[in-house]
C-alpha cells in the first residue's frame, strides 16, 4: 500500500484532532497513515521512516506542549518531523488553540518553524478543512474516494448512483430516507445514540450555563451605566471578576467523548470529526468570554478613552454577539444530530433544550434541513462580520472584542 499523508502527534492534547482529520481525510479518498499508540511500543520503530518516504504530504499536530520534549533525542515526535525534513516531504503544521513554539527547537526541526501552517477551527472545521486540501500535494482518485468509505456509505453512493443512471427521479428522495430516516436500528445503535445524546447535552449545558455568566457580566456593564462614577466601577470590577472565575469553573467541567463511542460511531453516519469536536467548544468560549470581559472592564473605566454612548454600543454589540454564539451552537448541534431520526431525539429535543437557560431561546432554529441549516449559518457569519466592521470603526482593530 503506497500512502499519500503521514500525521505526526502527541497523544497528549492531540490525539482527538488527529484523529479527527484522519476520519475526514480518509473519507475524501486520501490513504492517511496516523502514528497510532501500538506502534509506539519500545524503541523507534524504524518501520515509520518508510511509511514517511512514501508519503508526499506530513501533518503535524501542534498541539499545546506538543514540542516540548522533542528536545531529547529519541523522542517520537521529533524523530518523525526530523526525517520529513532530511526527505523534503510537505510539510503542513497543524496548528491547534494555544500552542506555542518553544523558544529553542533542536537543528534537525527547526525548519519546522517557519513552515506554512493551518490554523485549526472547531467551529469552522469544514472551513480548516478546504484549506487544508489546498495545502496538500498529493491527491485522491476517484476509485479511492469510492472504497475509502465506510461500507455502509458506499453502499448507499453506490445505490444512488445506480437510480440516477437508471433515470429514476426518486434517488434524492429515497437516498435522504437510507442516509438520515432510519439511524438507529439496532439495539445497540440506540445504546450508542443514547450515550452519545448524554455526551451532547453535558456539554450544551456547560456552555449554555457560560452564556449566562456572559450574559450576567453584560447585564452588570448595563446597570453601572445607568449611573456610572468611581465607586460603581469598582464594584463593576468586582463582579466581573467574579463572573471570570465562573466561566473558568464551568470550562473546567468540560466532558471529552470517550475512547469507546469515538471507535463505535467512527463507522456510523454520524460526523465524529464534528462530535467530538464539541467538547473543546467550552474551552474556546471561556476564552473568548475572558477577553471581551477583560475589554469591557477597561472600557468601562470612567477615567478611560471612550465616551457613554460607545461604552451602550460596546455592551450592546457583545450582548448581539451572544445570541449569536447561542443560535451558533444550537444549529451546530442540529448539524450533527442529522444522521439520527426523530423518534430516537424526542426526548432531547423536547425534553433536555428547553431546560437550557439561554439555548432554549433560540428554539424556533431547530432544523433537519441541512439547507435551512446551512443558510442559518452563512446568516450568522455575515452578521458577525458587520459587528466585526463596526467593532474595528468604534475602537480599533488592536483593541476588538472578537464576536
């Protein structure tokens, strides 16, 4: 087997990306070798360097920390990077949320550095995704694109393909009732759809409860406004404080999809790379969320550059922001659950999000259309853009609080 695309990373922080990309990579019809952990057993296996010279393209997650211990010698990660560039291989960085290049890297990765790299999004992953392809040198056939997929898929394709060239109009109709209408159907599938519902929800809570200590912090800008002076900022200060330990608190409950429901739903209709995604969202919000409170605290100061009525349209811009980032996620779940019927989402559709306190408001978005969906979303993204125009026109684009 000859292979196109070699990734590199470092379990810790980045196996779940990995994977992730080798899932979508591999459904486009790419031979991708991933650097799983039973090759990682004793010495270097030398074996790697082959699979590496028959590769055009090398990814490396860069992930936080990622590079740290390459500077011992016998470390993995280095040894793979350091033979990608003895070969001249294409090499694309991955570059995940917090990472950071160390201040020294050793000679033989240090080219690493100043390679072209892609900036990984959680939220826009299809997005990272199409850039990504760019990057890349080598490409997939049409035949590969074909078998590299899941047999159930292909034997959905091959179906639909079949019913076209036959000239019979229900293929869409009937490919939409294989692909979204009947998951689950065993007994197991529901087992596997219920865990995955409860790995969803947790994680909408934690970020629905963010959006309310957002929201609060908003709220707490709103009322020192009303009659802004020396003391009320100070006690501005110290609730936005507070609020910032909350959203801290929250992210830290994030829950990671487990080993088993990644390995068990990597083979069904569901999009993995995009659930198991979900649970890194908390994170980026509470980051997020920390700097624009961290923002609005100097802006607000009494004593600082911007007037009352840019300091009302800063705390509006952000609270429209909000409600975005609600209807964001809720359409990002619609999304995902797609694949699953209506009978097996019931519950959590009438029964869990409306129990959420800022989610649930953004109910009426609820789709299974995936073109509603999508329109939804290029909605959300061309109004982010306009707040993003008018954030830059009101105080600069050093200074922007990033919807």
């Amino acid at each position: 087997m000859k292979w196109d695309i070699f990734i590199s990373y470092r379990r810790e922080n980045g196996e779940q990306s990995a994977k992730a990309i080798y899932e979508r990579l591999t459904d486009k019809g790419y031979k991708v070798f991933l650097d799983v952990e039973t090759l990682r057993s004793g010495a270097f296996n030398v074996k790697l360097y082959s699979v590496i010279d028959e590769c055009q393209d090398v990814l490396v997650i860069l992930s936080p920390n990622a590079l740290d211990s390459c500077a011992n010698d016998d470390d993995w990660v280095r040894l793979e990077i350091a033979h990608a560039v003895r070969c001249k291989k294409n090499i694309i960085p991955i570059v995940l949320r917090d990472f950071k290049f160390p201040r020294e890297l050793s000679a033989d990765i240090e080219p690493l550095r100043y390679q072209n790299g892609v900036q990984a999004s959680v939220e826009f992953f299809d997005a990272f995704l199409e850039k990504l392809y760019h990057f890349l040198k080598s490409k997939p056939g049409f035949i590969r694109r074909f078998t590299s997929l899941s047999w159930r898929r292909s034997a959905i394709a091959v179906g639909v393909c079949i019913l076209l060239i036959s000239g019979i109009w229900g293929g869409g109709i009937l490919f939409q009732q294989i692909f979204f209408n009947t998951y689950p159907v065993s007994q197991k599938d529901k087992n596997d759809v219920k865990e995955m519902l409860y790995y969803v929800q947790t994680n909408l809570k934690i970020m629905d409860n963010m959006l309310a200590v957002y929201q609060n912090a908003l709220s707490s800008c709103e009322d020192y406004m009303h009659g802004p002076s020396g003391v009320g900022y100070q006690n501005l200060v110290s609730d936005l404080e507070h609020e910032r330990g909350e959203l801290k608190r929250e992210a830290e409950n994030t829950t990671p999809l487990s080993k088993e429901i990644f390995a068990t739903l990597s083979d069904s209709k569901v999009d993995i790379a995009a659930l198991s995604a979900l649970s890194q969202n908390p994170r980026k919000l509470r980051s997020d969320y920390d700097t624009n409170i961290a923002f609005l605290e100097v802006a607000m100061n009494p004593k600082g550059f911007f007037n009352n009525v840019i300091r009302w349209r800063l705390i509006e811009i952000a609270r429209d922001a909000s409600t975005m980032d609600a209807k964001s996620l809720l359409i990002s779940t619609c999304i995902i659950l797609l694949p699953v019927n209506e009978k097996a989402l019931e519950e959590f559709h009438t029964g869990n999000l409306p129990g959420l306190k800022v989610i649930s408001k953004e109910l009426p978005s609820w789709s299974r259309d995936k073109t509603t969906l999508s329109g939804q979303e290029r909605t959300i993204y061309t109004q982010r853009q306009k707040l993003k125009e008018e954030l830059a026109s009101l105080v600069g684009d050093k200074n922007m609080v990033v919807p």
